[in-house]
C-alpha cells in the first residue's frame, strides 16, 4: 500500500490496460483491467451516461496498487444495450450483479461515480454478499432526486470546471449511450427512492465530492453520511463533478487510505 497523502511515483507511466468481454443476460459487456493480475481488486462504476474510457486517469493511479477493472454497464460505452434495457436504476444494479459474479468479484472494493454511487448502494443493500468496501464519489439521487431538467442544467454548469481533454472522452461516451436512455435511467431516480435503503447498508462506505461540485448538494452529502451507520465524507479541494478525472490522485490517496485502514482493523 502507498504511504498515507503520498503523491509519491504519480508521474510513472503505468499500463493502458486491457479490455474484457463476457455475455451476460444476451448483451456483450465489457471491462477494462488496469495492473497486476495478483494485487487486490477495485471495481469502478461509471455514471449516467459514462464510459470506462472516462476513468483512464484515476484508473491508472489506482493501478499502481491495485488490479483495477473499470466496468461498463450495458448500453454504456462497449458494452451492448437494448431500447428496452436498462431503464431503471434496479436494471444497472442486476446487470453489476451478474457481472461481478461472472467475473469472481464478489466481495472485492466497488467505487461507483455519479449515478454509480447510487448503483453500488443499491447493490449493498440487495446483493450484500456481493458488495465489499464502498467508495461513493460524487454520488447523484442520494438521497435528493432532482428534476431530469434539473440534472440536465447542474451538469452543464459544472462543464467548465472541468479539464478541456476530458470534454471530447465525455462526448463520445453521452452519444454512446444515446438521449434515451439518459432520459429514461435520470427519470426512474424519482421512483427509485434510495433514502430507506440508506440505514440499511451493511458494509463500509467513504463519500468523497469536490468542493467546487455544482452538482451536489452538500446537504445531501451530509444526510448521506448520517443515514449510512460509519459512513465516512472526503472533499476534494477544487474538484468538480468529475473529481475522478480531474483529481486522479487525490480520490486514489483517500481510496487507499479508507481500504487501508479497513485491512488494519
């Protein structure tokens, strides 16, 4: 494990990683795997919208120690969808299900992003013996469900915070998934009511946001970390929505340091 806050070995180059496939409920889904095939698993989970190629940054620090996989869920970046699948929010955390079992990640850290973060909860809560250690970054619907329209204009607010090469991995990826179905997974966050779910989260869990993130609540963040027993909240000084791509480092540091402790318990 890397020393505590280091920013030691940021600049070496690490591996691009390497792309996995499986089928999973007759869609092709894929992964992408950063770092050494033996070291402790972390999973990332995108959000609405995003694809693995988004999260190369934070990925390639994180494998500096760990065996990263970075996930796409099905009609997300490679991975195949359906006009019909998914929809719902509870679709994203079935398909995850699947995935991680598929793959023998039961148990491994899940840092979910975004939308993610609602997913990777929502699994917690459903599929306990699935869910290890939770990073939850930047996590949207929890526990306040805004408007689509609501949604729509926080993320374009937060658009010029954010670093200019991320804009055209962000593009591809937004029309990768397609209009639909952002609109039908940011409407079914009013059905999907995550805050009961919330006490009854079993496993360890670490909120990180940025400060300078529009899209986030900080009254959410803090009934977040109230309803979830233990829950731990991180901030990222300067960090916008997409904290994951541009403070790489900073959200590995505060990873690490959370699973660090965990295995010194």
């Amino acid at each position: 494990m890397p020393p505590r806050r280091s920013n030691a070995h940021a600049s070496r180059p690490t591996s691009p990683g390497r792309s996995v496939f499986c089928t999973l409920a007759g869609l092709r889904t894929h992964a992408r795997v950063y770092g050494k095939e033996h070291s402790e698993h972390i999973v990332i989970v995108p959000g609405l919208g995003c694809a693995s190629w988004m999260y190369r940054r934070l990925a390639r620090t994180l494998a500096r120690w760990r065996r990263v996989w970075v996930y796409d869920p099905p009609g997300h970046g490679f991975s195949a969808g359906r006009l019909d699948y998914p929809v719902r929010i509870e679709q994203l955390t079935d398909h995850l299900a699947l995935w991680l079992v598929a793959n023998n990640l039961g148990g491994v850290a899940l840092l979910g992003h975004s939308l993610g973060g609602e997913v990777i909860i929502d699994l917690a809560v459903r599929r306990p013996d699935l869910a290890g250690p939770l990073i939850a970054c930047a996590p949207t619907g929890i526990p306040e469900n805004p408007s689509v329209a609501r949604q729509f204009w926080r993320l374009l607010s937060d658009l010029p915070r954010e670093r200019p090469g991320l804009w055209p991995f962000g593009l591809a990826a937004y029309c990768r998934a397609g209009p639909l179905r952002f609109f039908q997974l940011a409407r079914d966050q009013d059905a999907h009511n995550t805050g009961p779910l919330l006490p009854r989260v079993g496993c360890p869990v670490l909120v990180i946001d940025g400060t300078a993130d529009p899209v986030i609540r900080t009254w959410t963040l803090e009934e977040l970390t109230q309803a979830i027993p233990g829950a731990r909240t991180v901030q990222v000084v300067g960090g916008g929505h997409a904290l994951t791509d541009s403070h790489p480092t900073e959200v590995a540091m505060h990873t690490l340091d959370f699973l660090q402790d965990l295995a010194g318990r």
